[in-house]
C-alpha cells in the first residue's frame, strides 16, 4: 500500500518525537532511535520537516527515487561517506555506551570488571550499526563497528574511552559499508513482527534506563536529607504504605474469590476510599459498619481525650493536630450516614 505524504506530516505532528512517521513509513530502526531519545534530542524531528518527502518516494520506490539511486550506485561502487549520519552514528554509539556504563552498579563492576570492558562497547558498536542501516539505500555489517569500538578498550579507561570508542566505530563502520542489493524491495515484514521487535528493543531501552536510575540517581527528602534511590524503594517496601497496600491486594482477592469477580471492581474502588470513610473510622478506632451511637459515643472521648486544652499527653499543637482530625472524620461518617439514610426509599 501506498504511503500518503500528508498522513506522514499528521503522524510526525502528533508523534514525532516517538517516531510514529518512520514507523508508518517503514523505517523501524529510526522510529526506535527516535523513541530512544525523543526525536534524536530534537533535532532529529525539526530535520524531518524537509526530509519526508523523500522518505515517501523511498517507502513508495517512486520512479524519481529509483532514478537517483541508480545514478549513486553507478556514480559510486558503494556509498558516499555521509557526514550527517556519521555524527548521528557518534551521538548514538556514545549514548548508548553511557547508558549502558551507567546501568551497571558500581558495586557489580568493582567486582567483576571485565563486565562493563565487554558490555559497553558492544553497546557503543550497536548504537553506531542502527544508525547505520537506517534507510532501504545502504547496509553495513556489526562486525566493522565492533572492531572500532574493542580496538581502543584496552587504550581508554571507561568512562572517558566511550567517545572514542564510538569515533573509531562509526568510522569503519562508514568505510565498510555498501548499498542493499535488494534496494527496491518493499517492506514485506507484518506489522506484528515489527512491533515485537520494536517492543523487545523499547524493554532493553527502558531496563537499562531503570538500572540506571536506581543505581545512580538521589532524591532529596523534605528534611534536606540526601539518599539514594536503590535506598529509597528498598525502604518504600518495608514501609507501612506498601505493607498496607499488599494486605489490601491480597483481601481484595480473597472476596473476589469468596463473592464473585464481577465485584472486584466496585471493592478495587472502595480500597481507594474515595469519600474518606475508612480513614475516619481508622481515626476513630471503630469498624465498619458502627452504629450512630458507638460514632458519637467515640468521638466524645476521643475530643474529650484530646482537646487542647485538656490533653496531658501531647502537646498543644499534636493535641489540636489530631483534635482536628478527629472531628473531620465524625463530621465525614455523620454526613455519609445522613445521606444514605435520605436515599432509602421509605418503608411500606
């Protein structure tokens, strides 16, 4: 099927920075690399603005498009070294190799260094072999790009080799290259392999981006205390919220067995208290489902407990703190019990 040049325009307008027009015009490994870094940092798409066209005639095989193509093919025995994609090959190899070096916990690499020896310039030479293969016009072979970037690991210590690295790359990587021979082939892959494939190159993407949050990243507390993400979620685990929240999955499951599944999500709901009422009877110690008496009977000595005036055991500000939130929720469970009430259809 024909690719439409103004469905390409529509496309890159509300998905550029995704890719969305490179994947609807068959160019998958550009669509990915502009997922990966939001339209090649921006530039990328701006660029696009002109370039669309001729990614239309290229995904149509236009007569035009074939034409030129010939004349490079003919002009050159293989294809001319292009300064644009050369640097996108750098920028690429380089990013990819940072993430990839970043990914790995310092902890692991202090103990096993070979790992990030071996694992960041295949990084590197990946990113550089994407880029390269962008497009039905030219192909080029990992093997060039792996060469470039081992040939300096031994010269270079990580971090300050990966630009280097990615240089040497990208360079035999250019040298090595030659046109597709199967130039006017159309895209004859299905749509579902396309995004499988896209979808396990996006998982890699997206778990080397989470290690390297978790291992490099910091928050800073309200209290202006400094610590570490890794450190944050094991403490966000064993906090009272997560314990909370699985004891409320694990009972939410339990009635969806005991009462039917249809349920669940009428109790899903009610676990998220969107009125307030289980957070006001939990401040008022009762359970669900007390009568008007025990409420009232419960506020009295819980605002009697802790007026702050009369409270010995807090101090002024914690006393009107909870007196506060304990007549907050008695006006929350009256007001909810009086609108029940109004809706019941009257008694015959």
């Amino acid at each position: 099927m024909a690719k439409n040049k103004w469905i390409s325009y529509f496309l890159w307008l509300i998905g550029g920075v995704f890719g969305l027009h490179h994947f609807y015009l068959g160019r998958d490994r550009q669509a990915f690399v502009w997922w990966c870094t939001g339209g090649f940092f921006g530039v990328g798409v701006f660029r696009d603005l002109w370039r669309i066209p001729d990614y239309v005639d290229s995904a149509n095989n236009t007569p035009e498009y074939k034409r030129k193509l010939i004349q490079q093919m003919m002009k050159n025995p293989k294809p001319a070294f292009s300064t644009s994609r050369f640097c996108a090959q750098l920028v690429i190899g380089t990013f990819f190799g940072y993430l990839t070096l970043v990914a790995i916990s310092e902890d692991f690499a202090q103990e096993f260094p070979v790992v990030r020896t071996l694992v960041v310039p295949f990084a590197i030479a990946l990113g550089v072999h994407i880029v390269g293969n962008i497009g039905r016009e030219q192909q080029g072979a990992l093997k060039p790009a792996l060469y470039g970037s081992y040939m300096l690991s031994p010269l270079f210590a990580l971090p300050s080799g990966v630009a280097y690295q990615a240089i040497l790359s990208a360079f035999l990587f250019q040298k090595n290259k030659r046109f597709r021979k199967n130039a006017e082939a159309r895209m004859t892959q299905s749509i579902c392999r396309r995004l499988f494939v896209l979808f396990i190159a996006g998982s890699c993407i997206t778990g080397l981006w989470f290690s390297a949050i978790y291992f490099n990243a910091s928050i800073t507390t309200g209290d202006g205390e400094t610590i570490k993400v890794r450190d944050a979620v094991n403490h966000f685990f064993n906090s009272p919220f997560w314990k909370e929240f699985v004891a409320t999955m694990k009972r939410l499951y339990q009635r969806g067995k005991a009462r039917g599944w249809r349920r669940l999500w009428s109790d899903l709901m009610d676990s998220f208290d969107p009125l307030g009422e289980m957070n006001a009877y939990k401040v008022l110690g009762l359970e669900r489902g007390a009568t008007d008496a025990e409420i009232k009977q419960r506020y009295r000595t819980l605002a009697l407990q802790y007026h702050p005036d009369k409270s010995k055991d807090l101090d002024k500000e914690e006393a009107e703190k909870k007196f506060m939130q304990i007549q907050e929720s008695y006006e929350t469970l009256s007001k909810l019990k009086k609108e029940r009430v109004a809706r019941r259809p009257p008694s015959r």
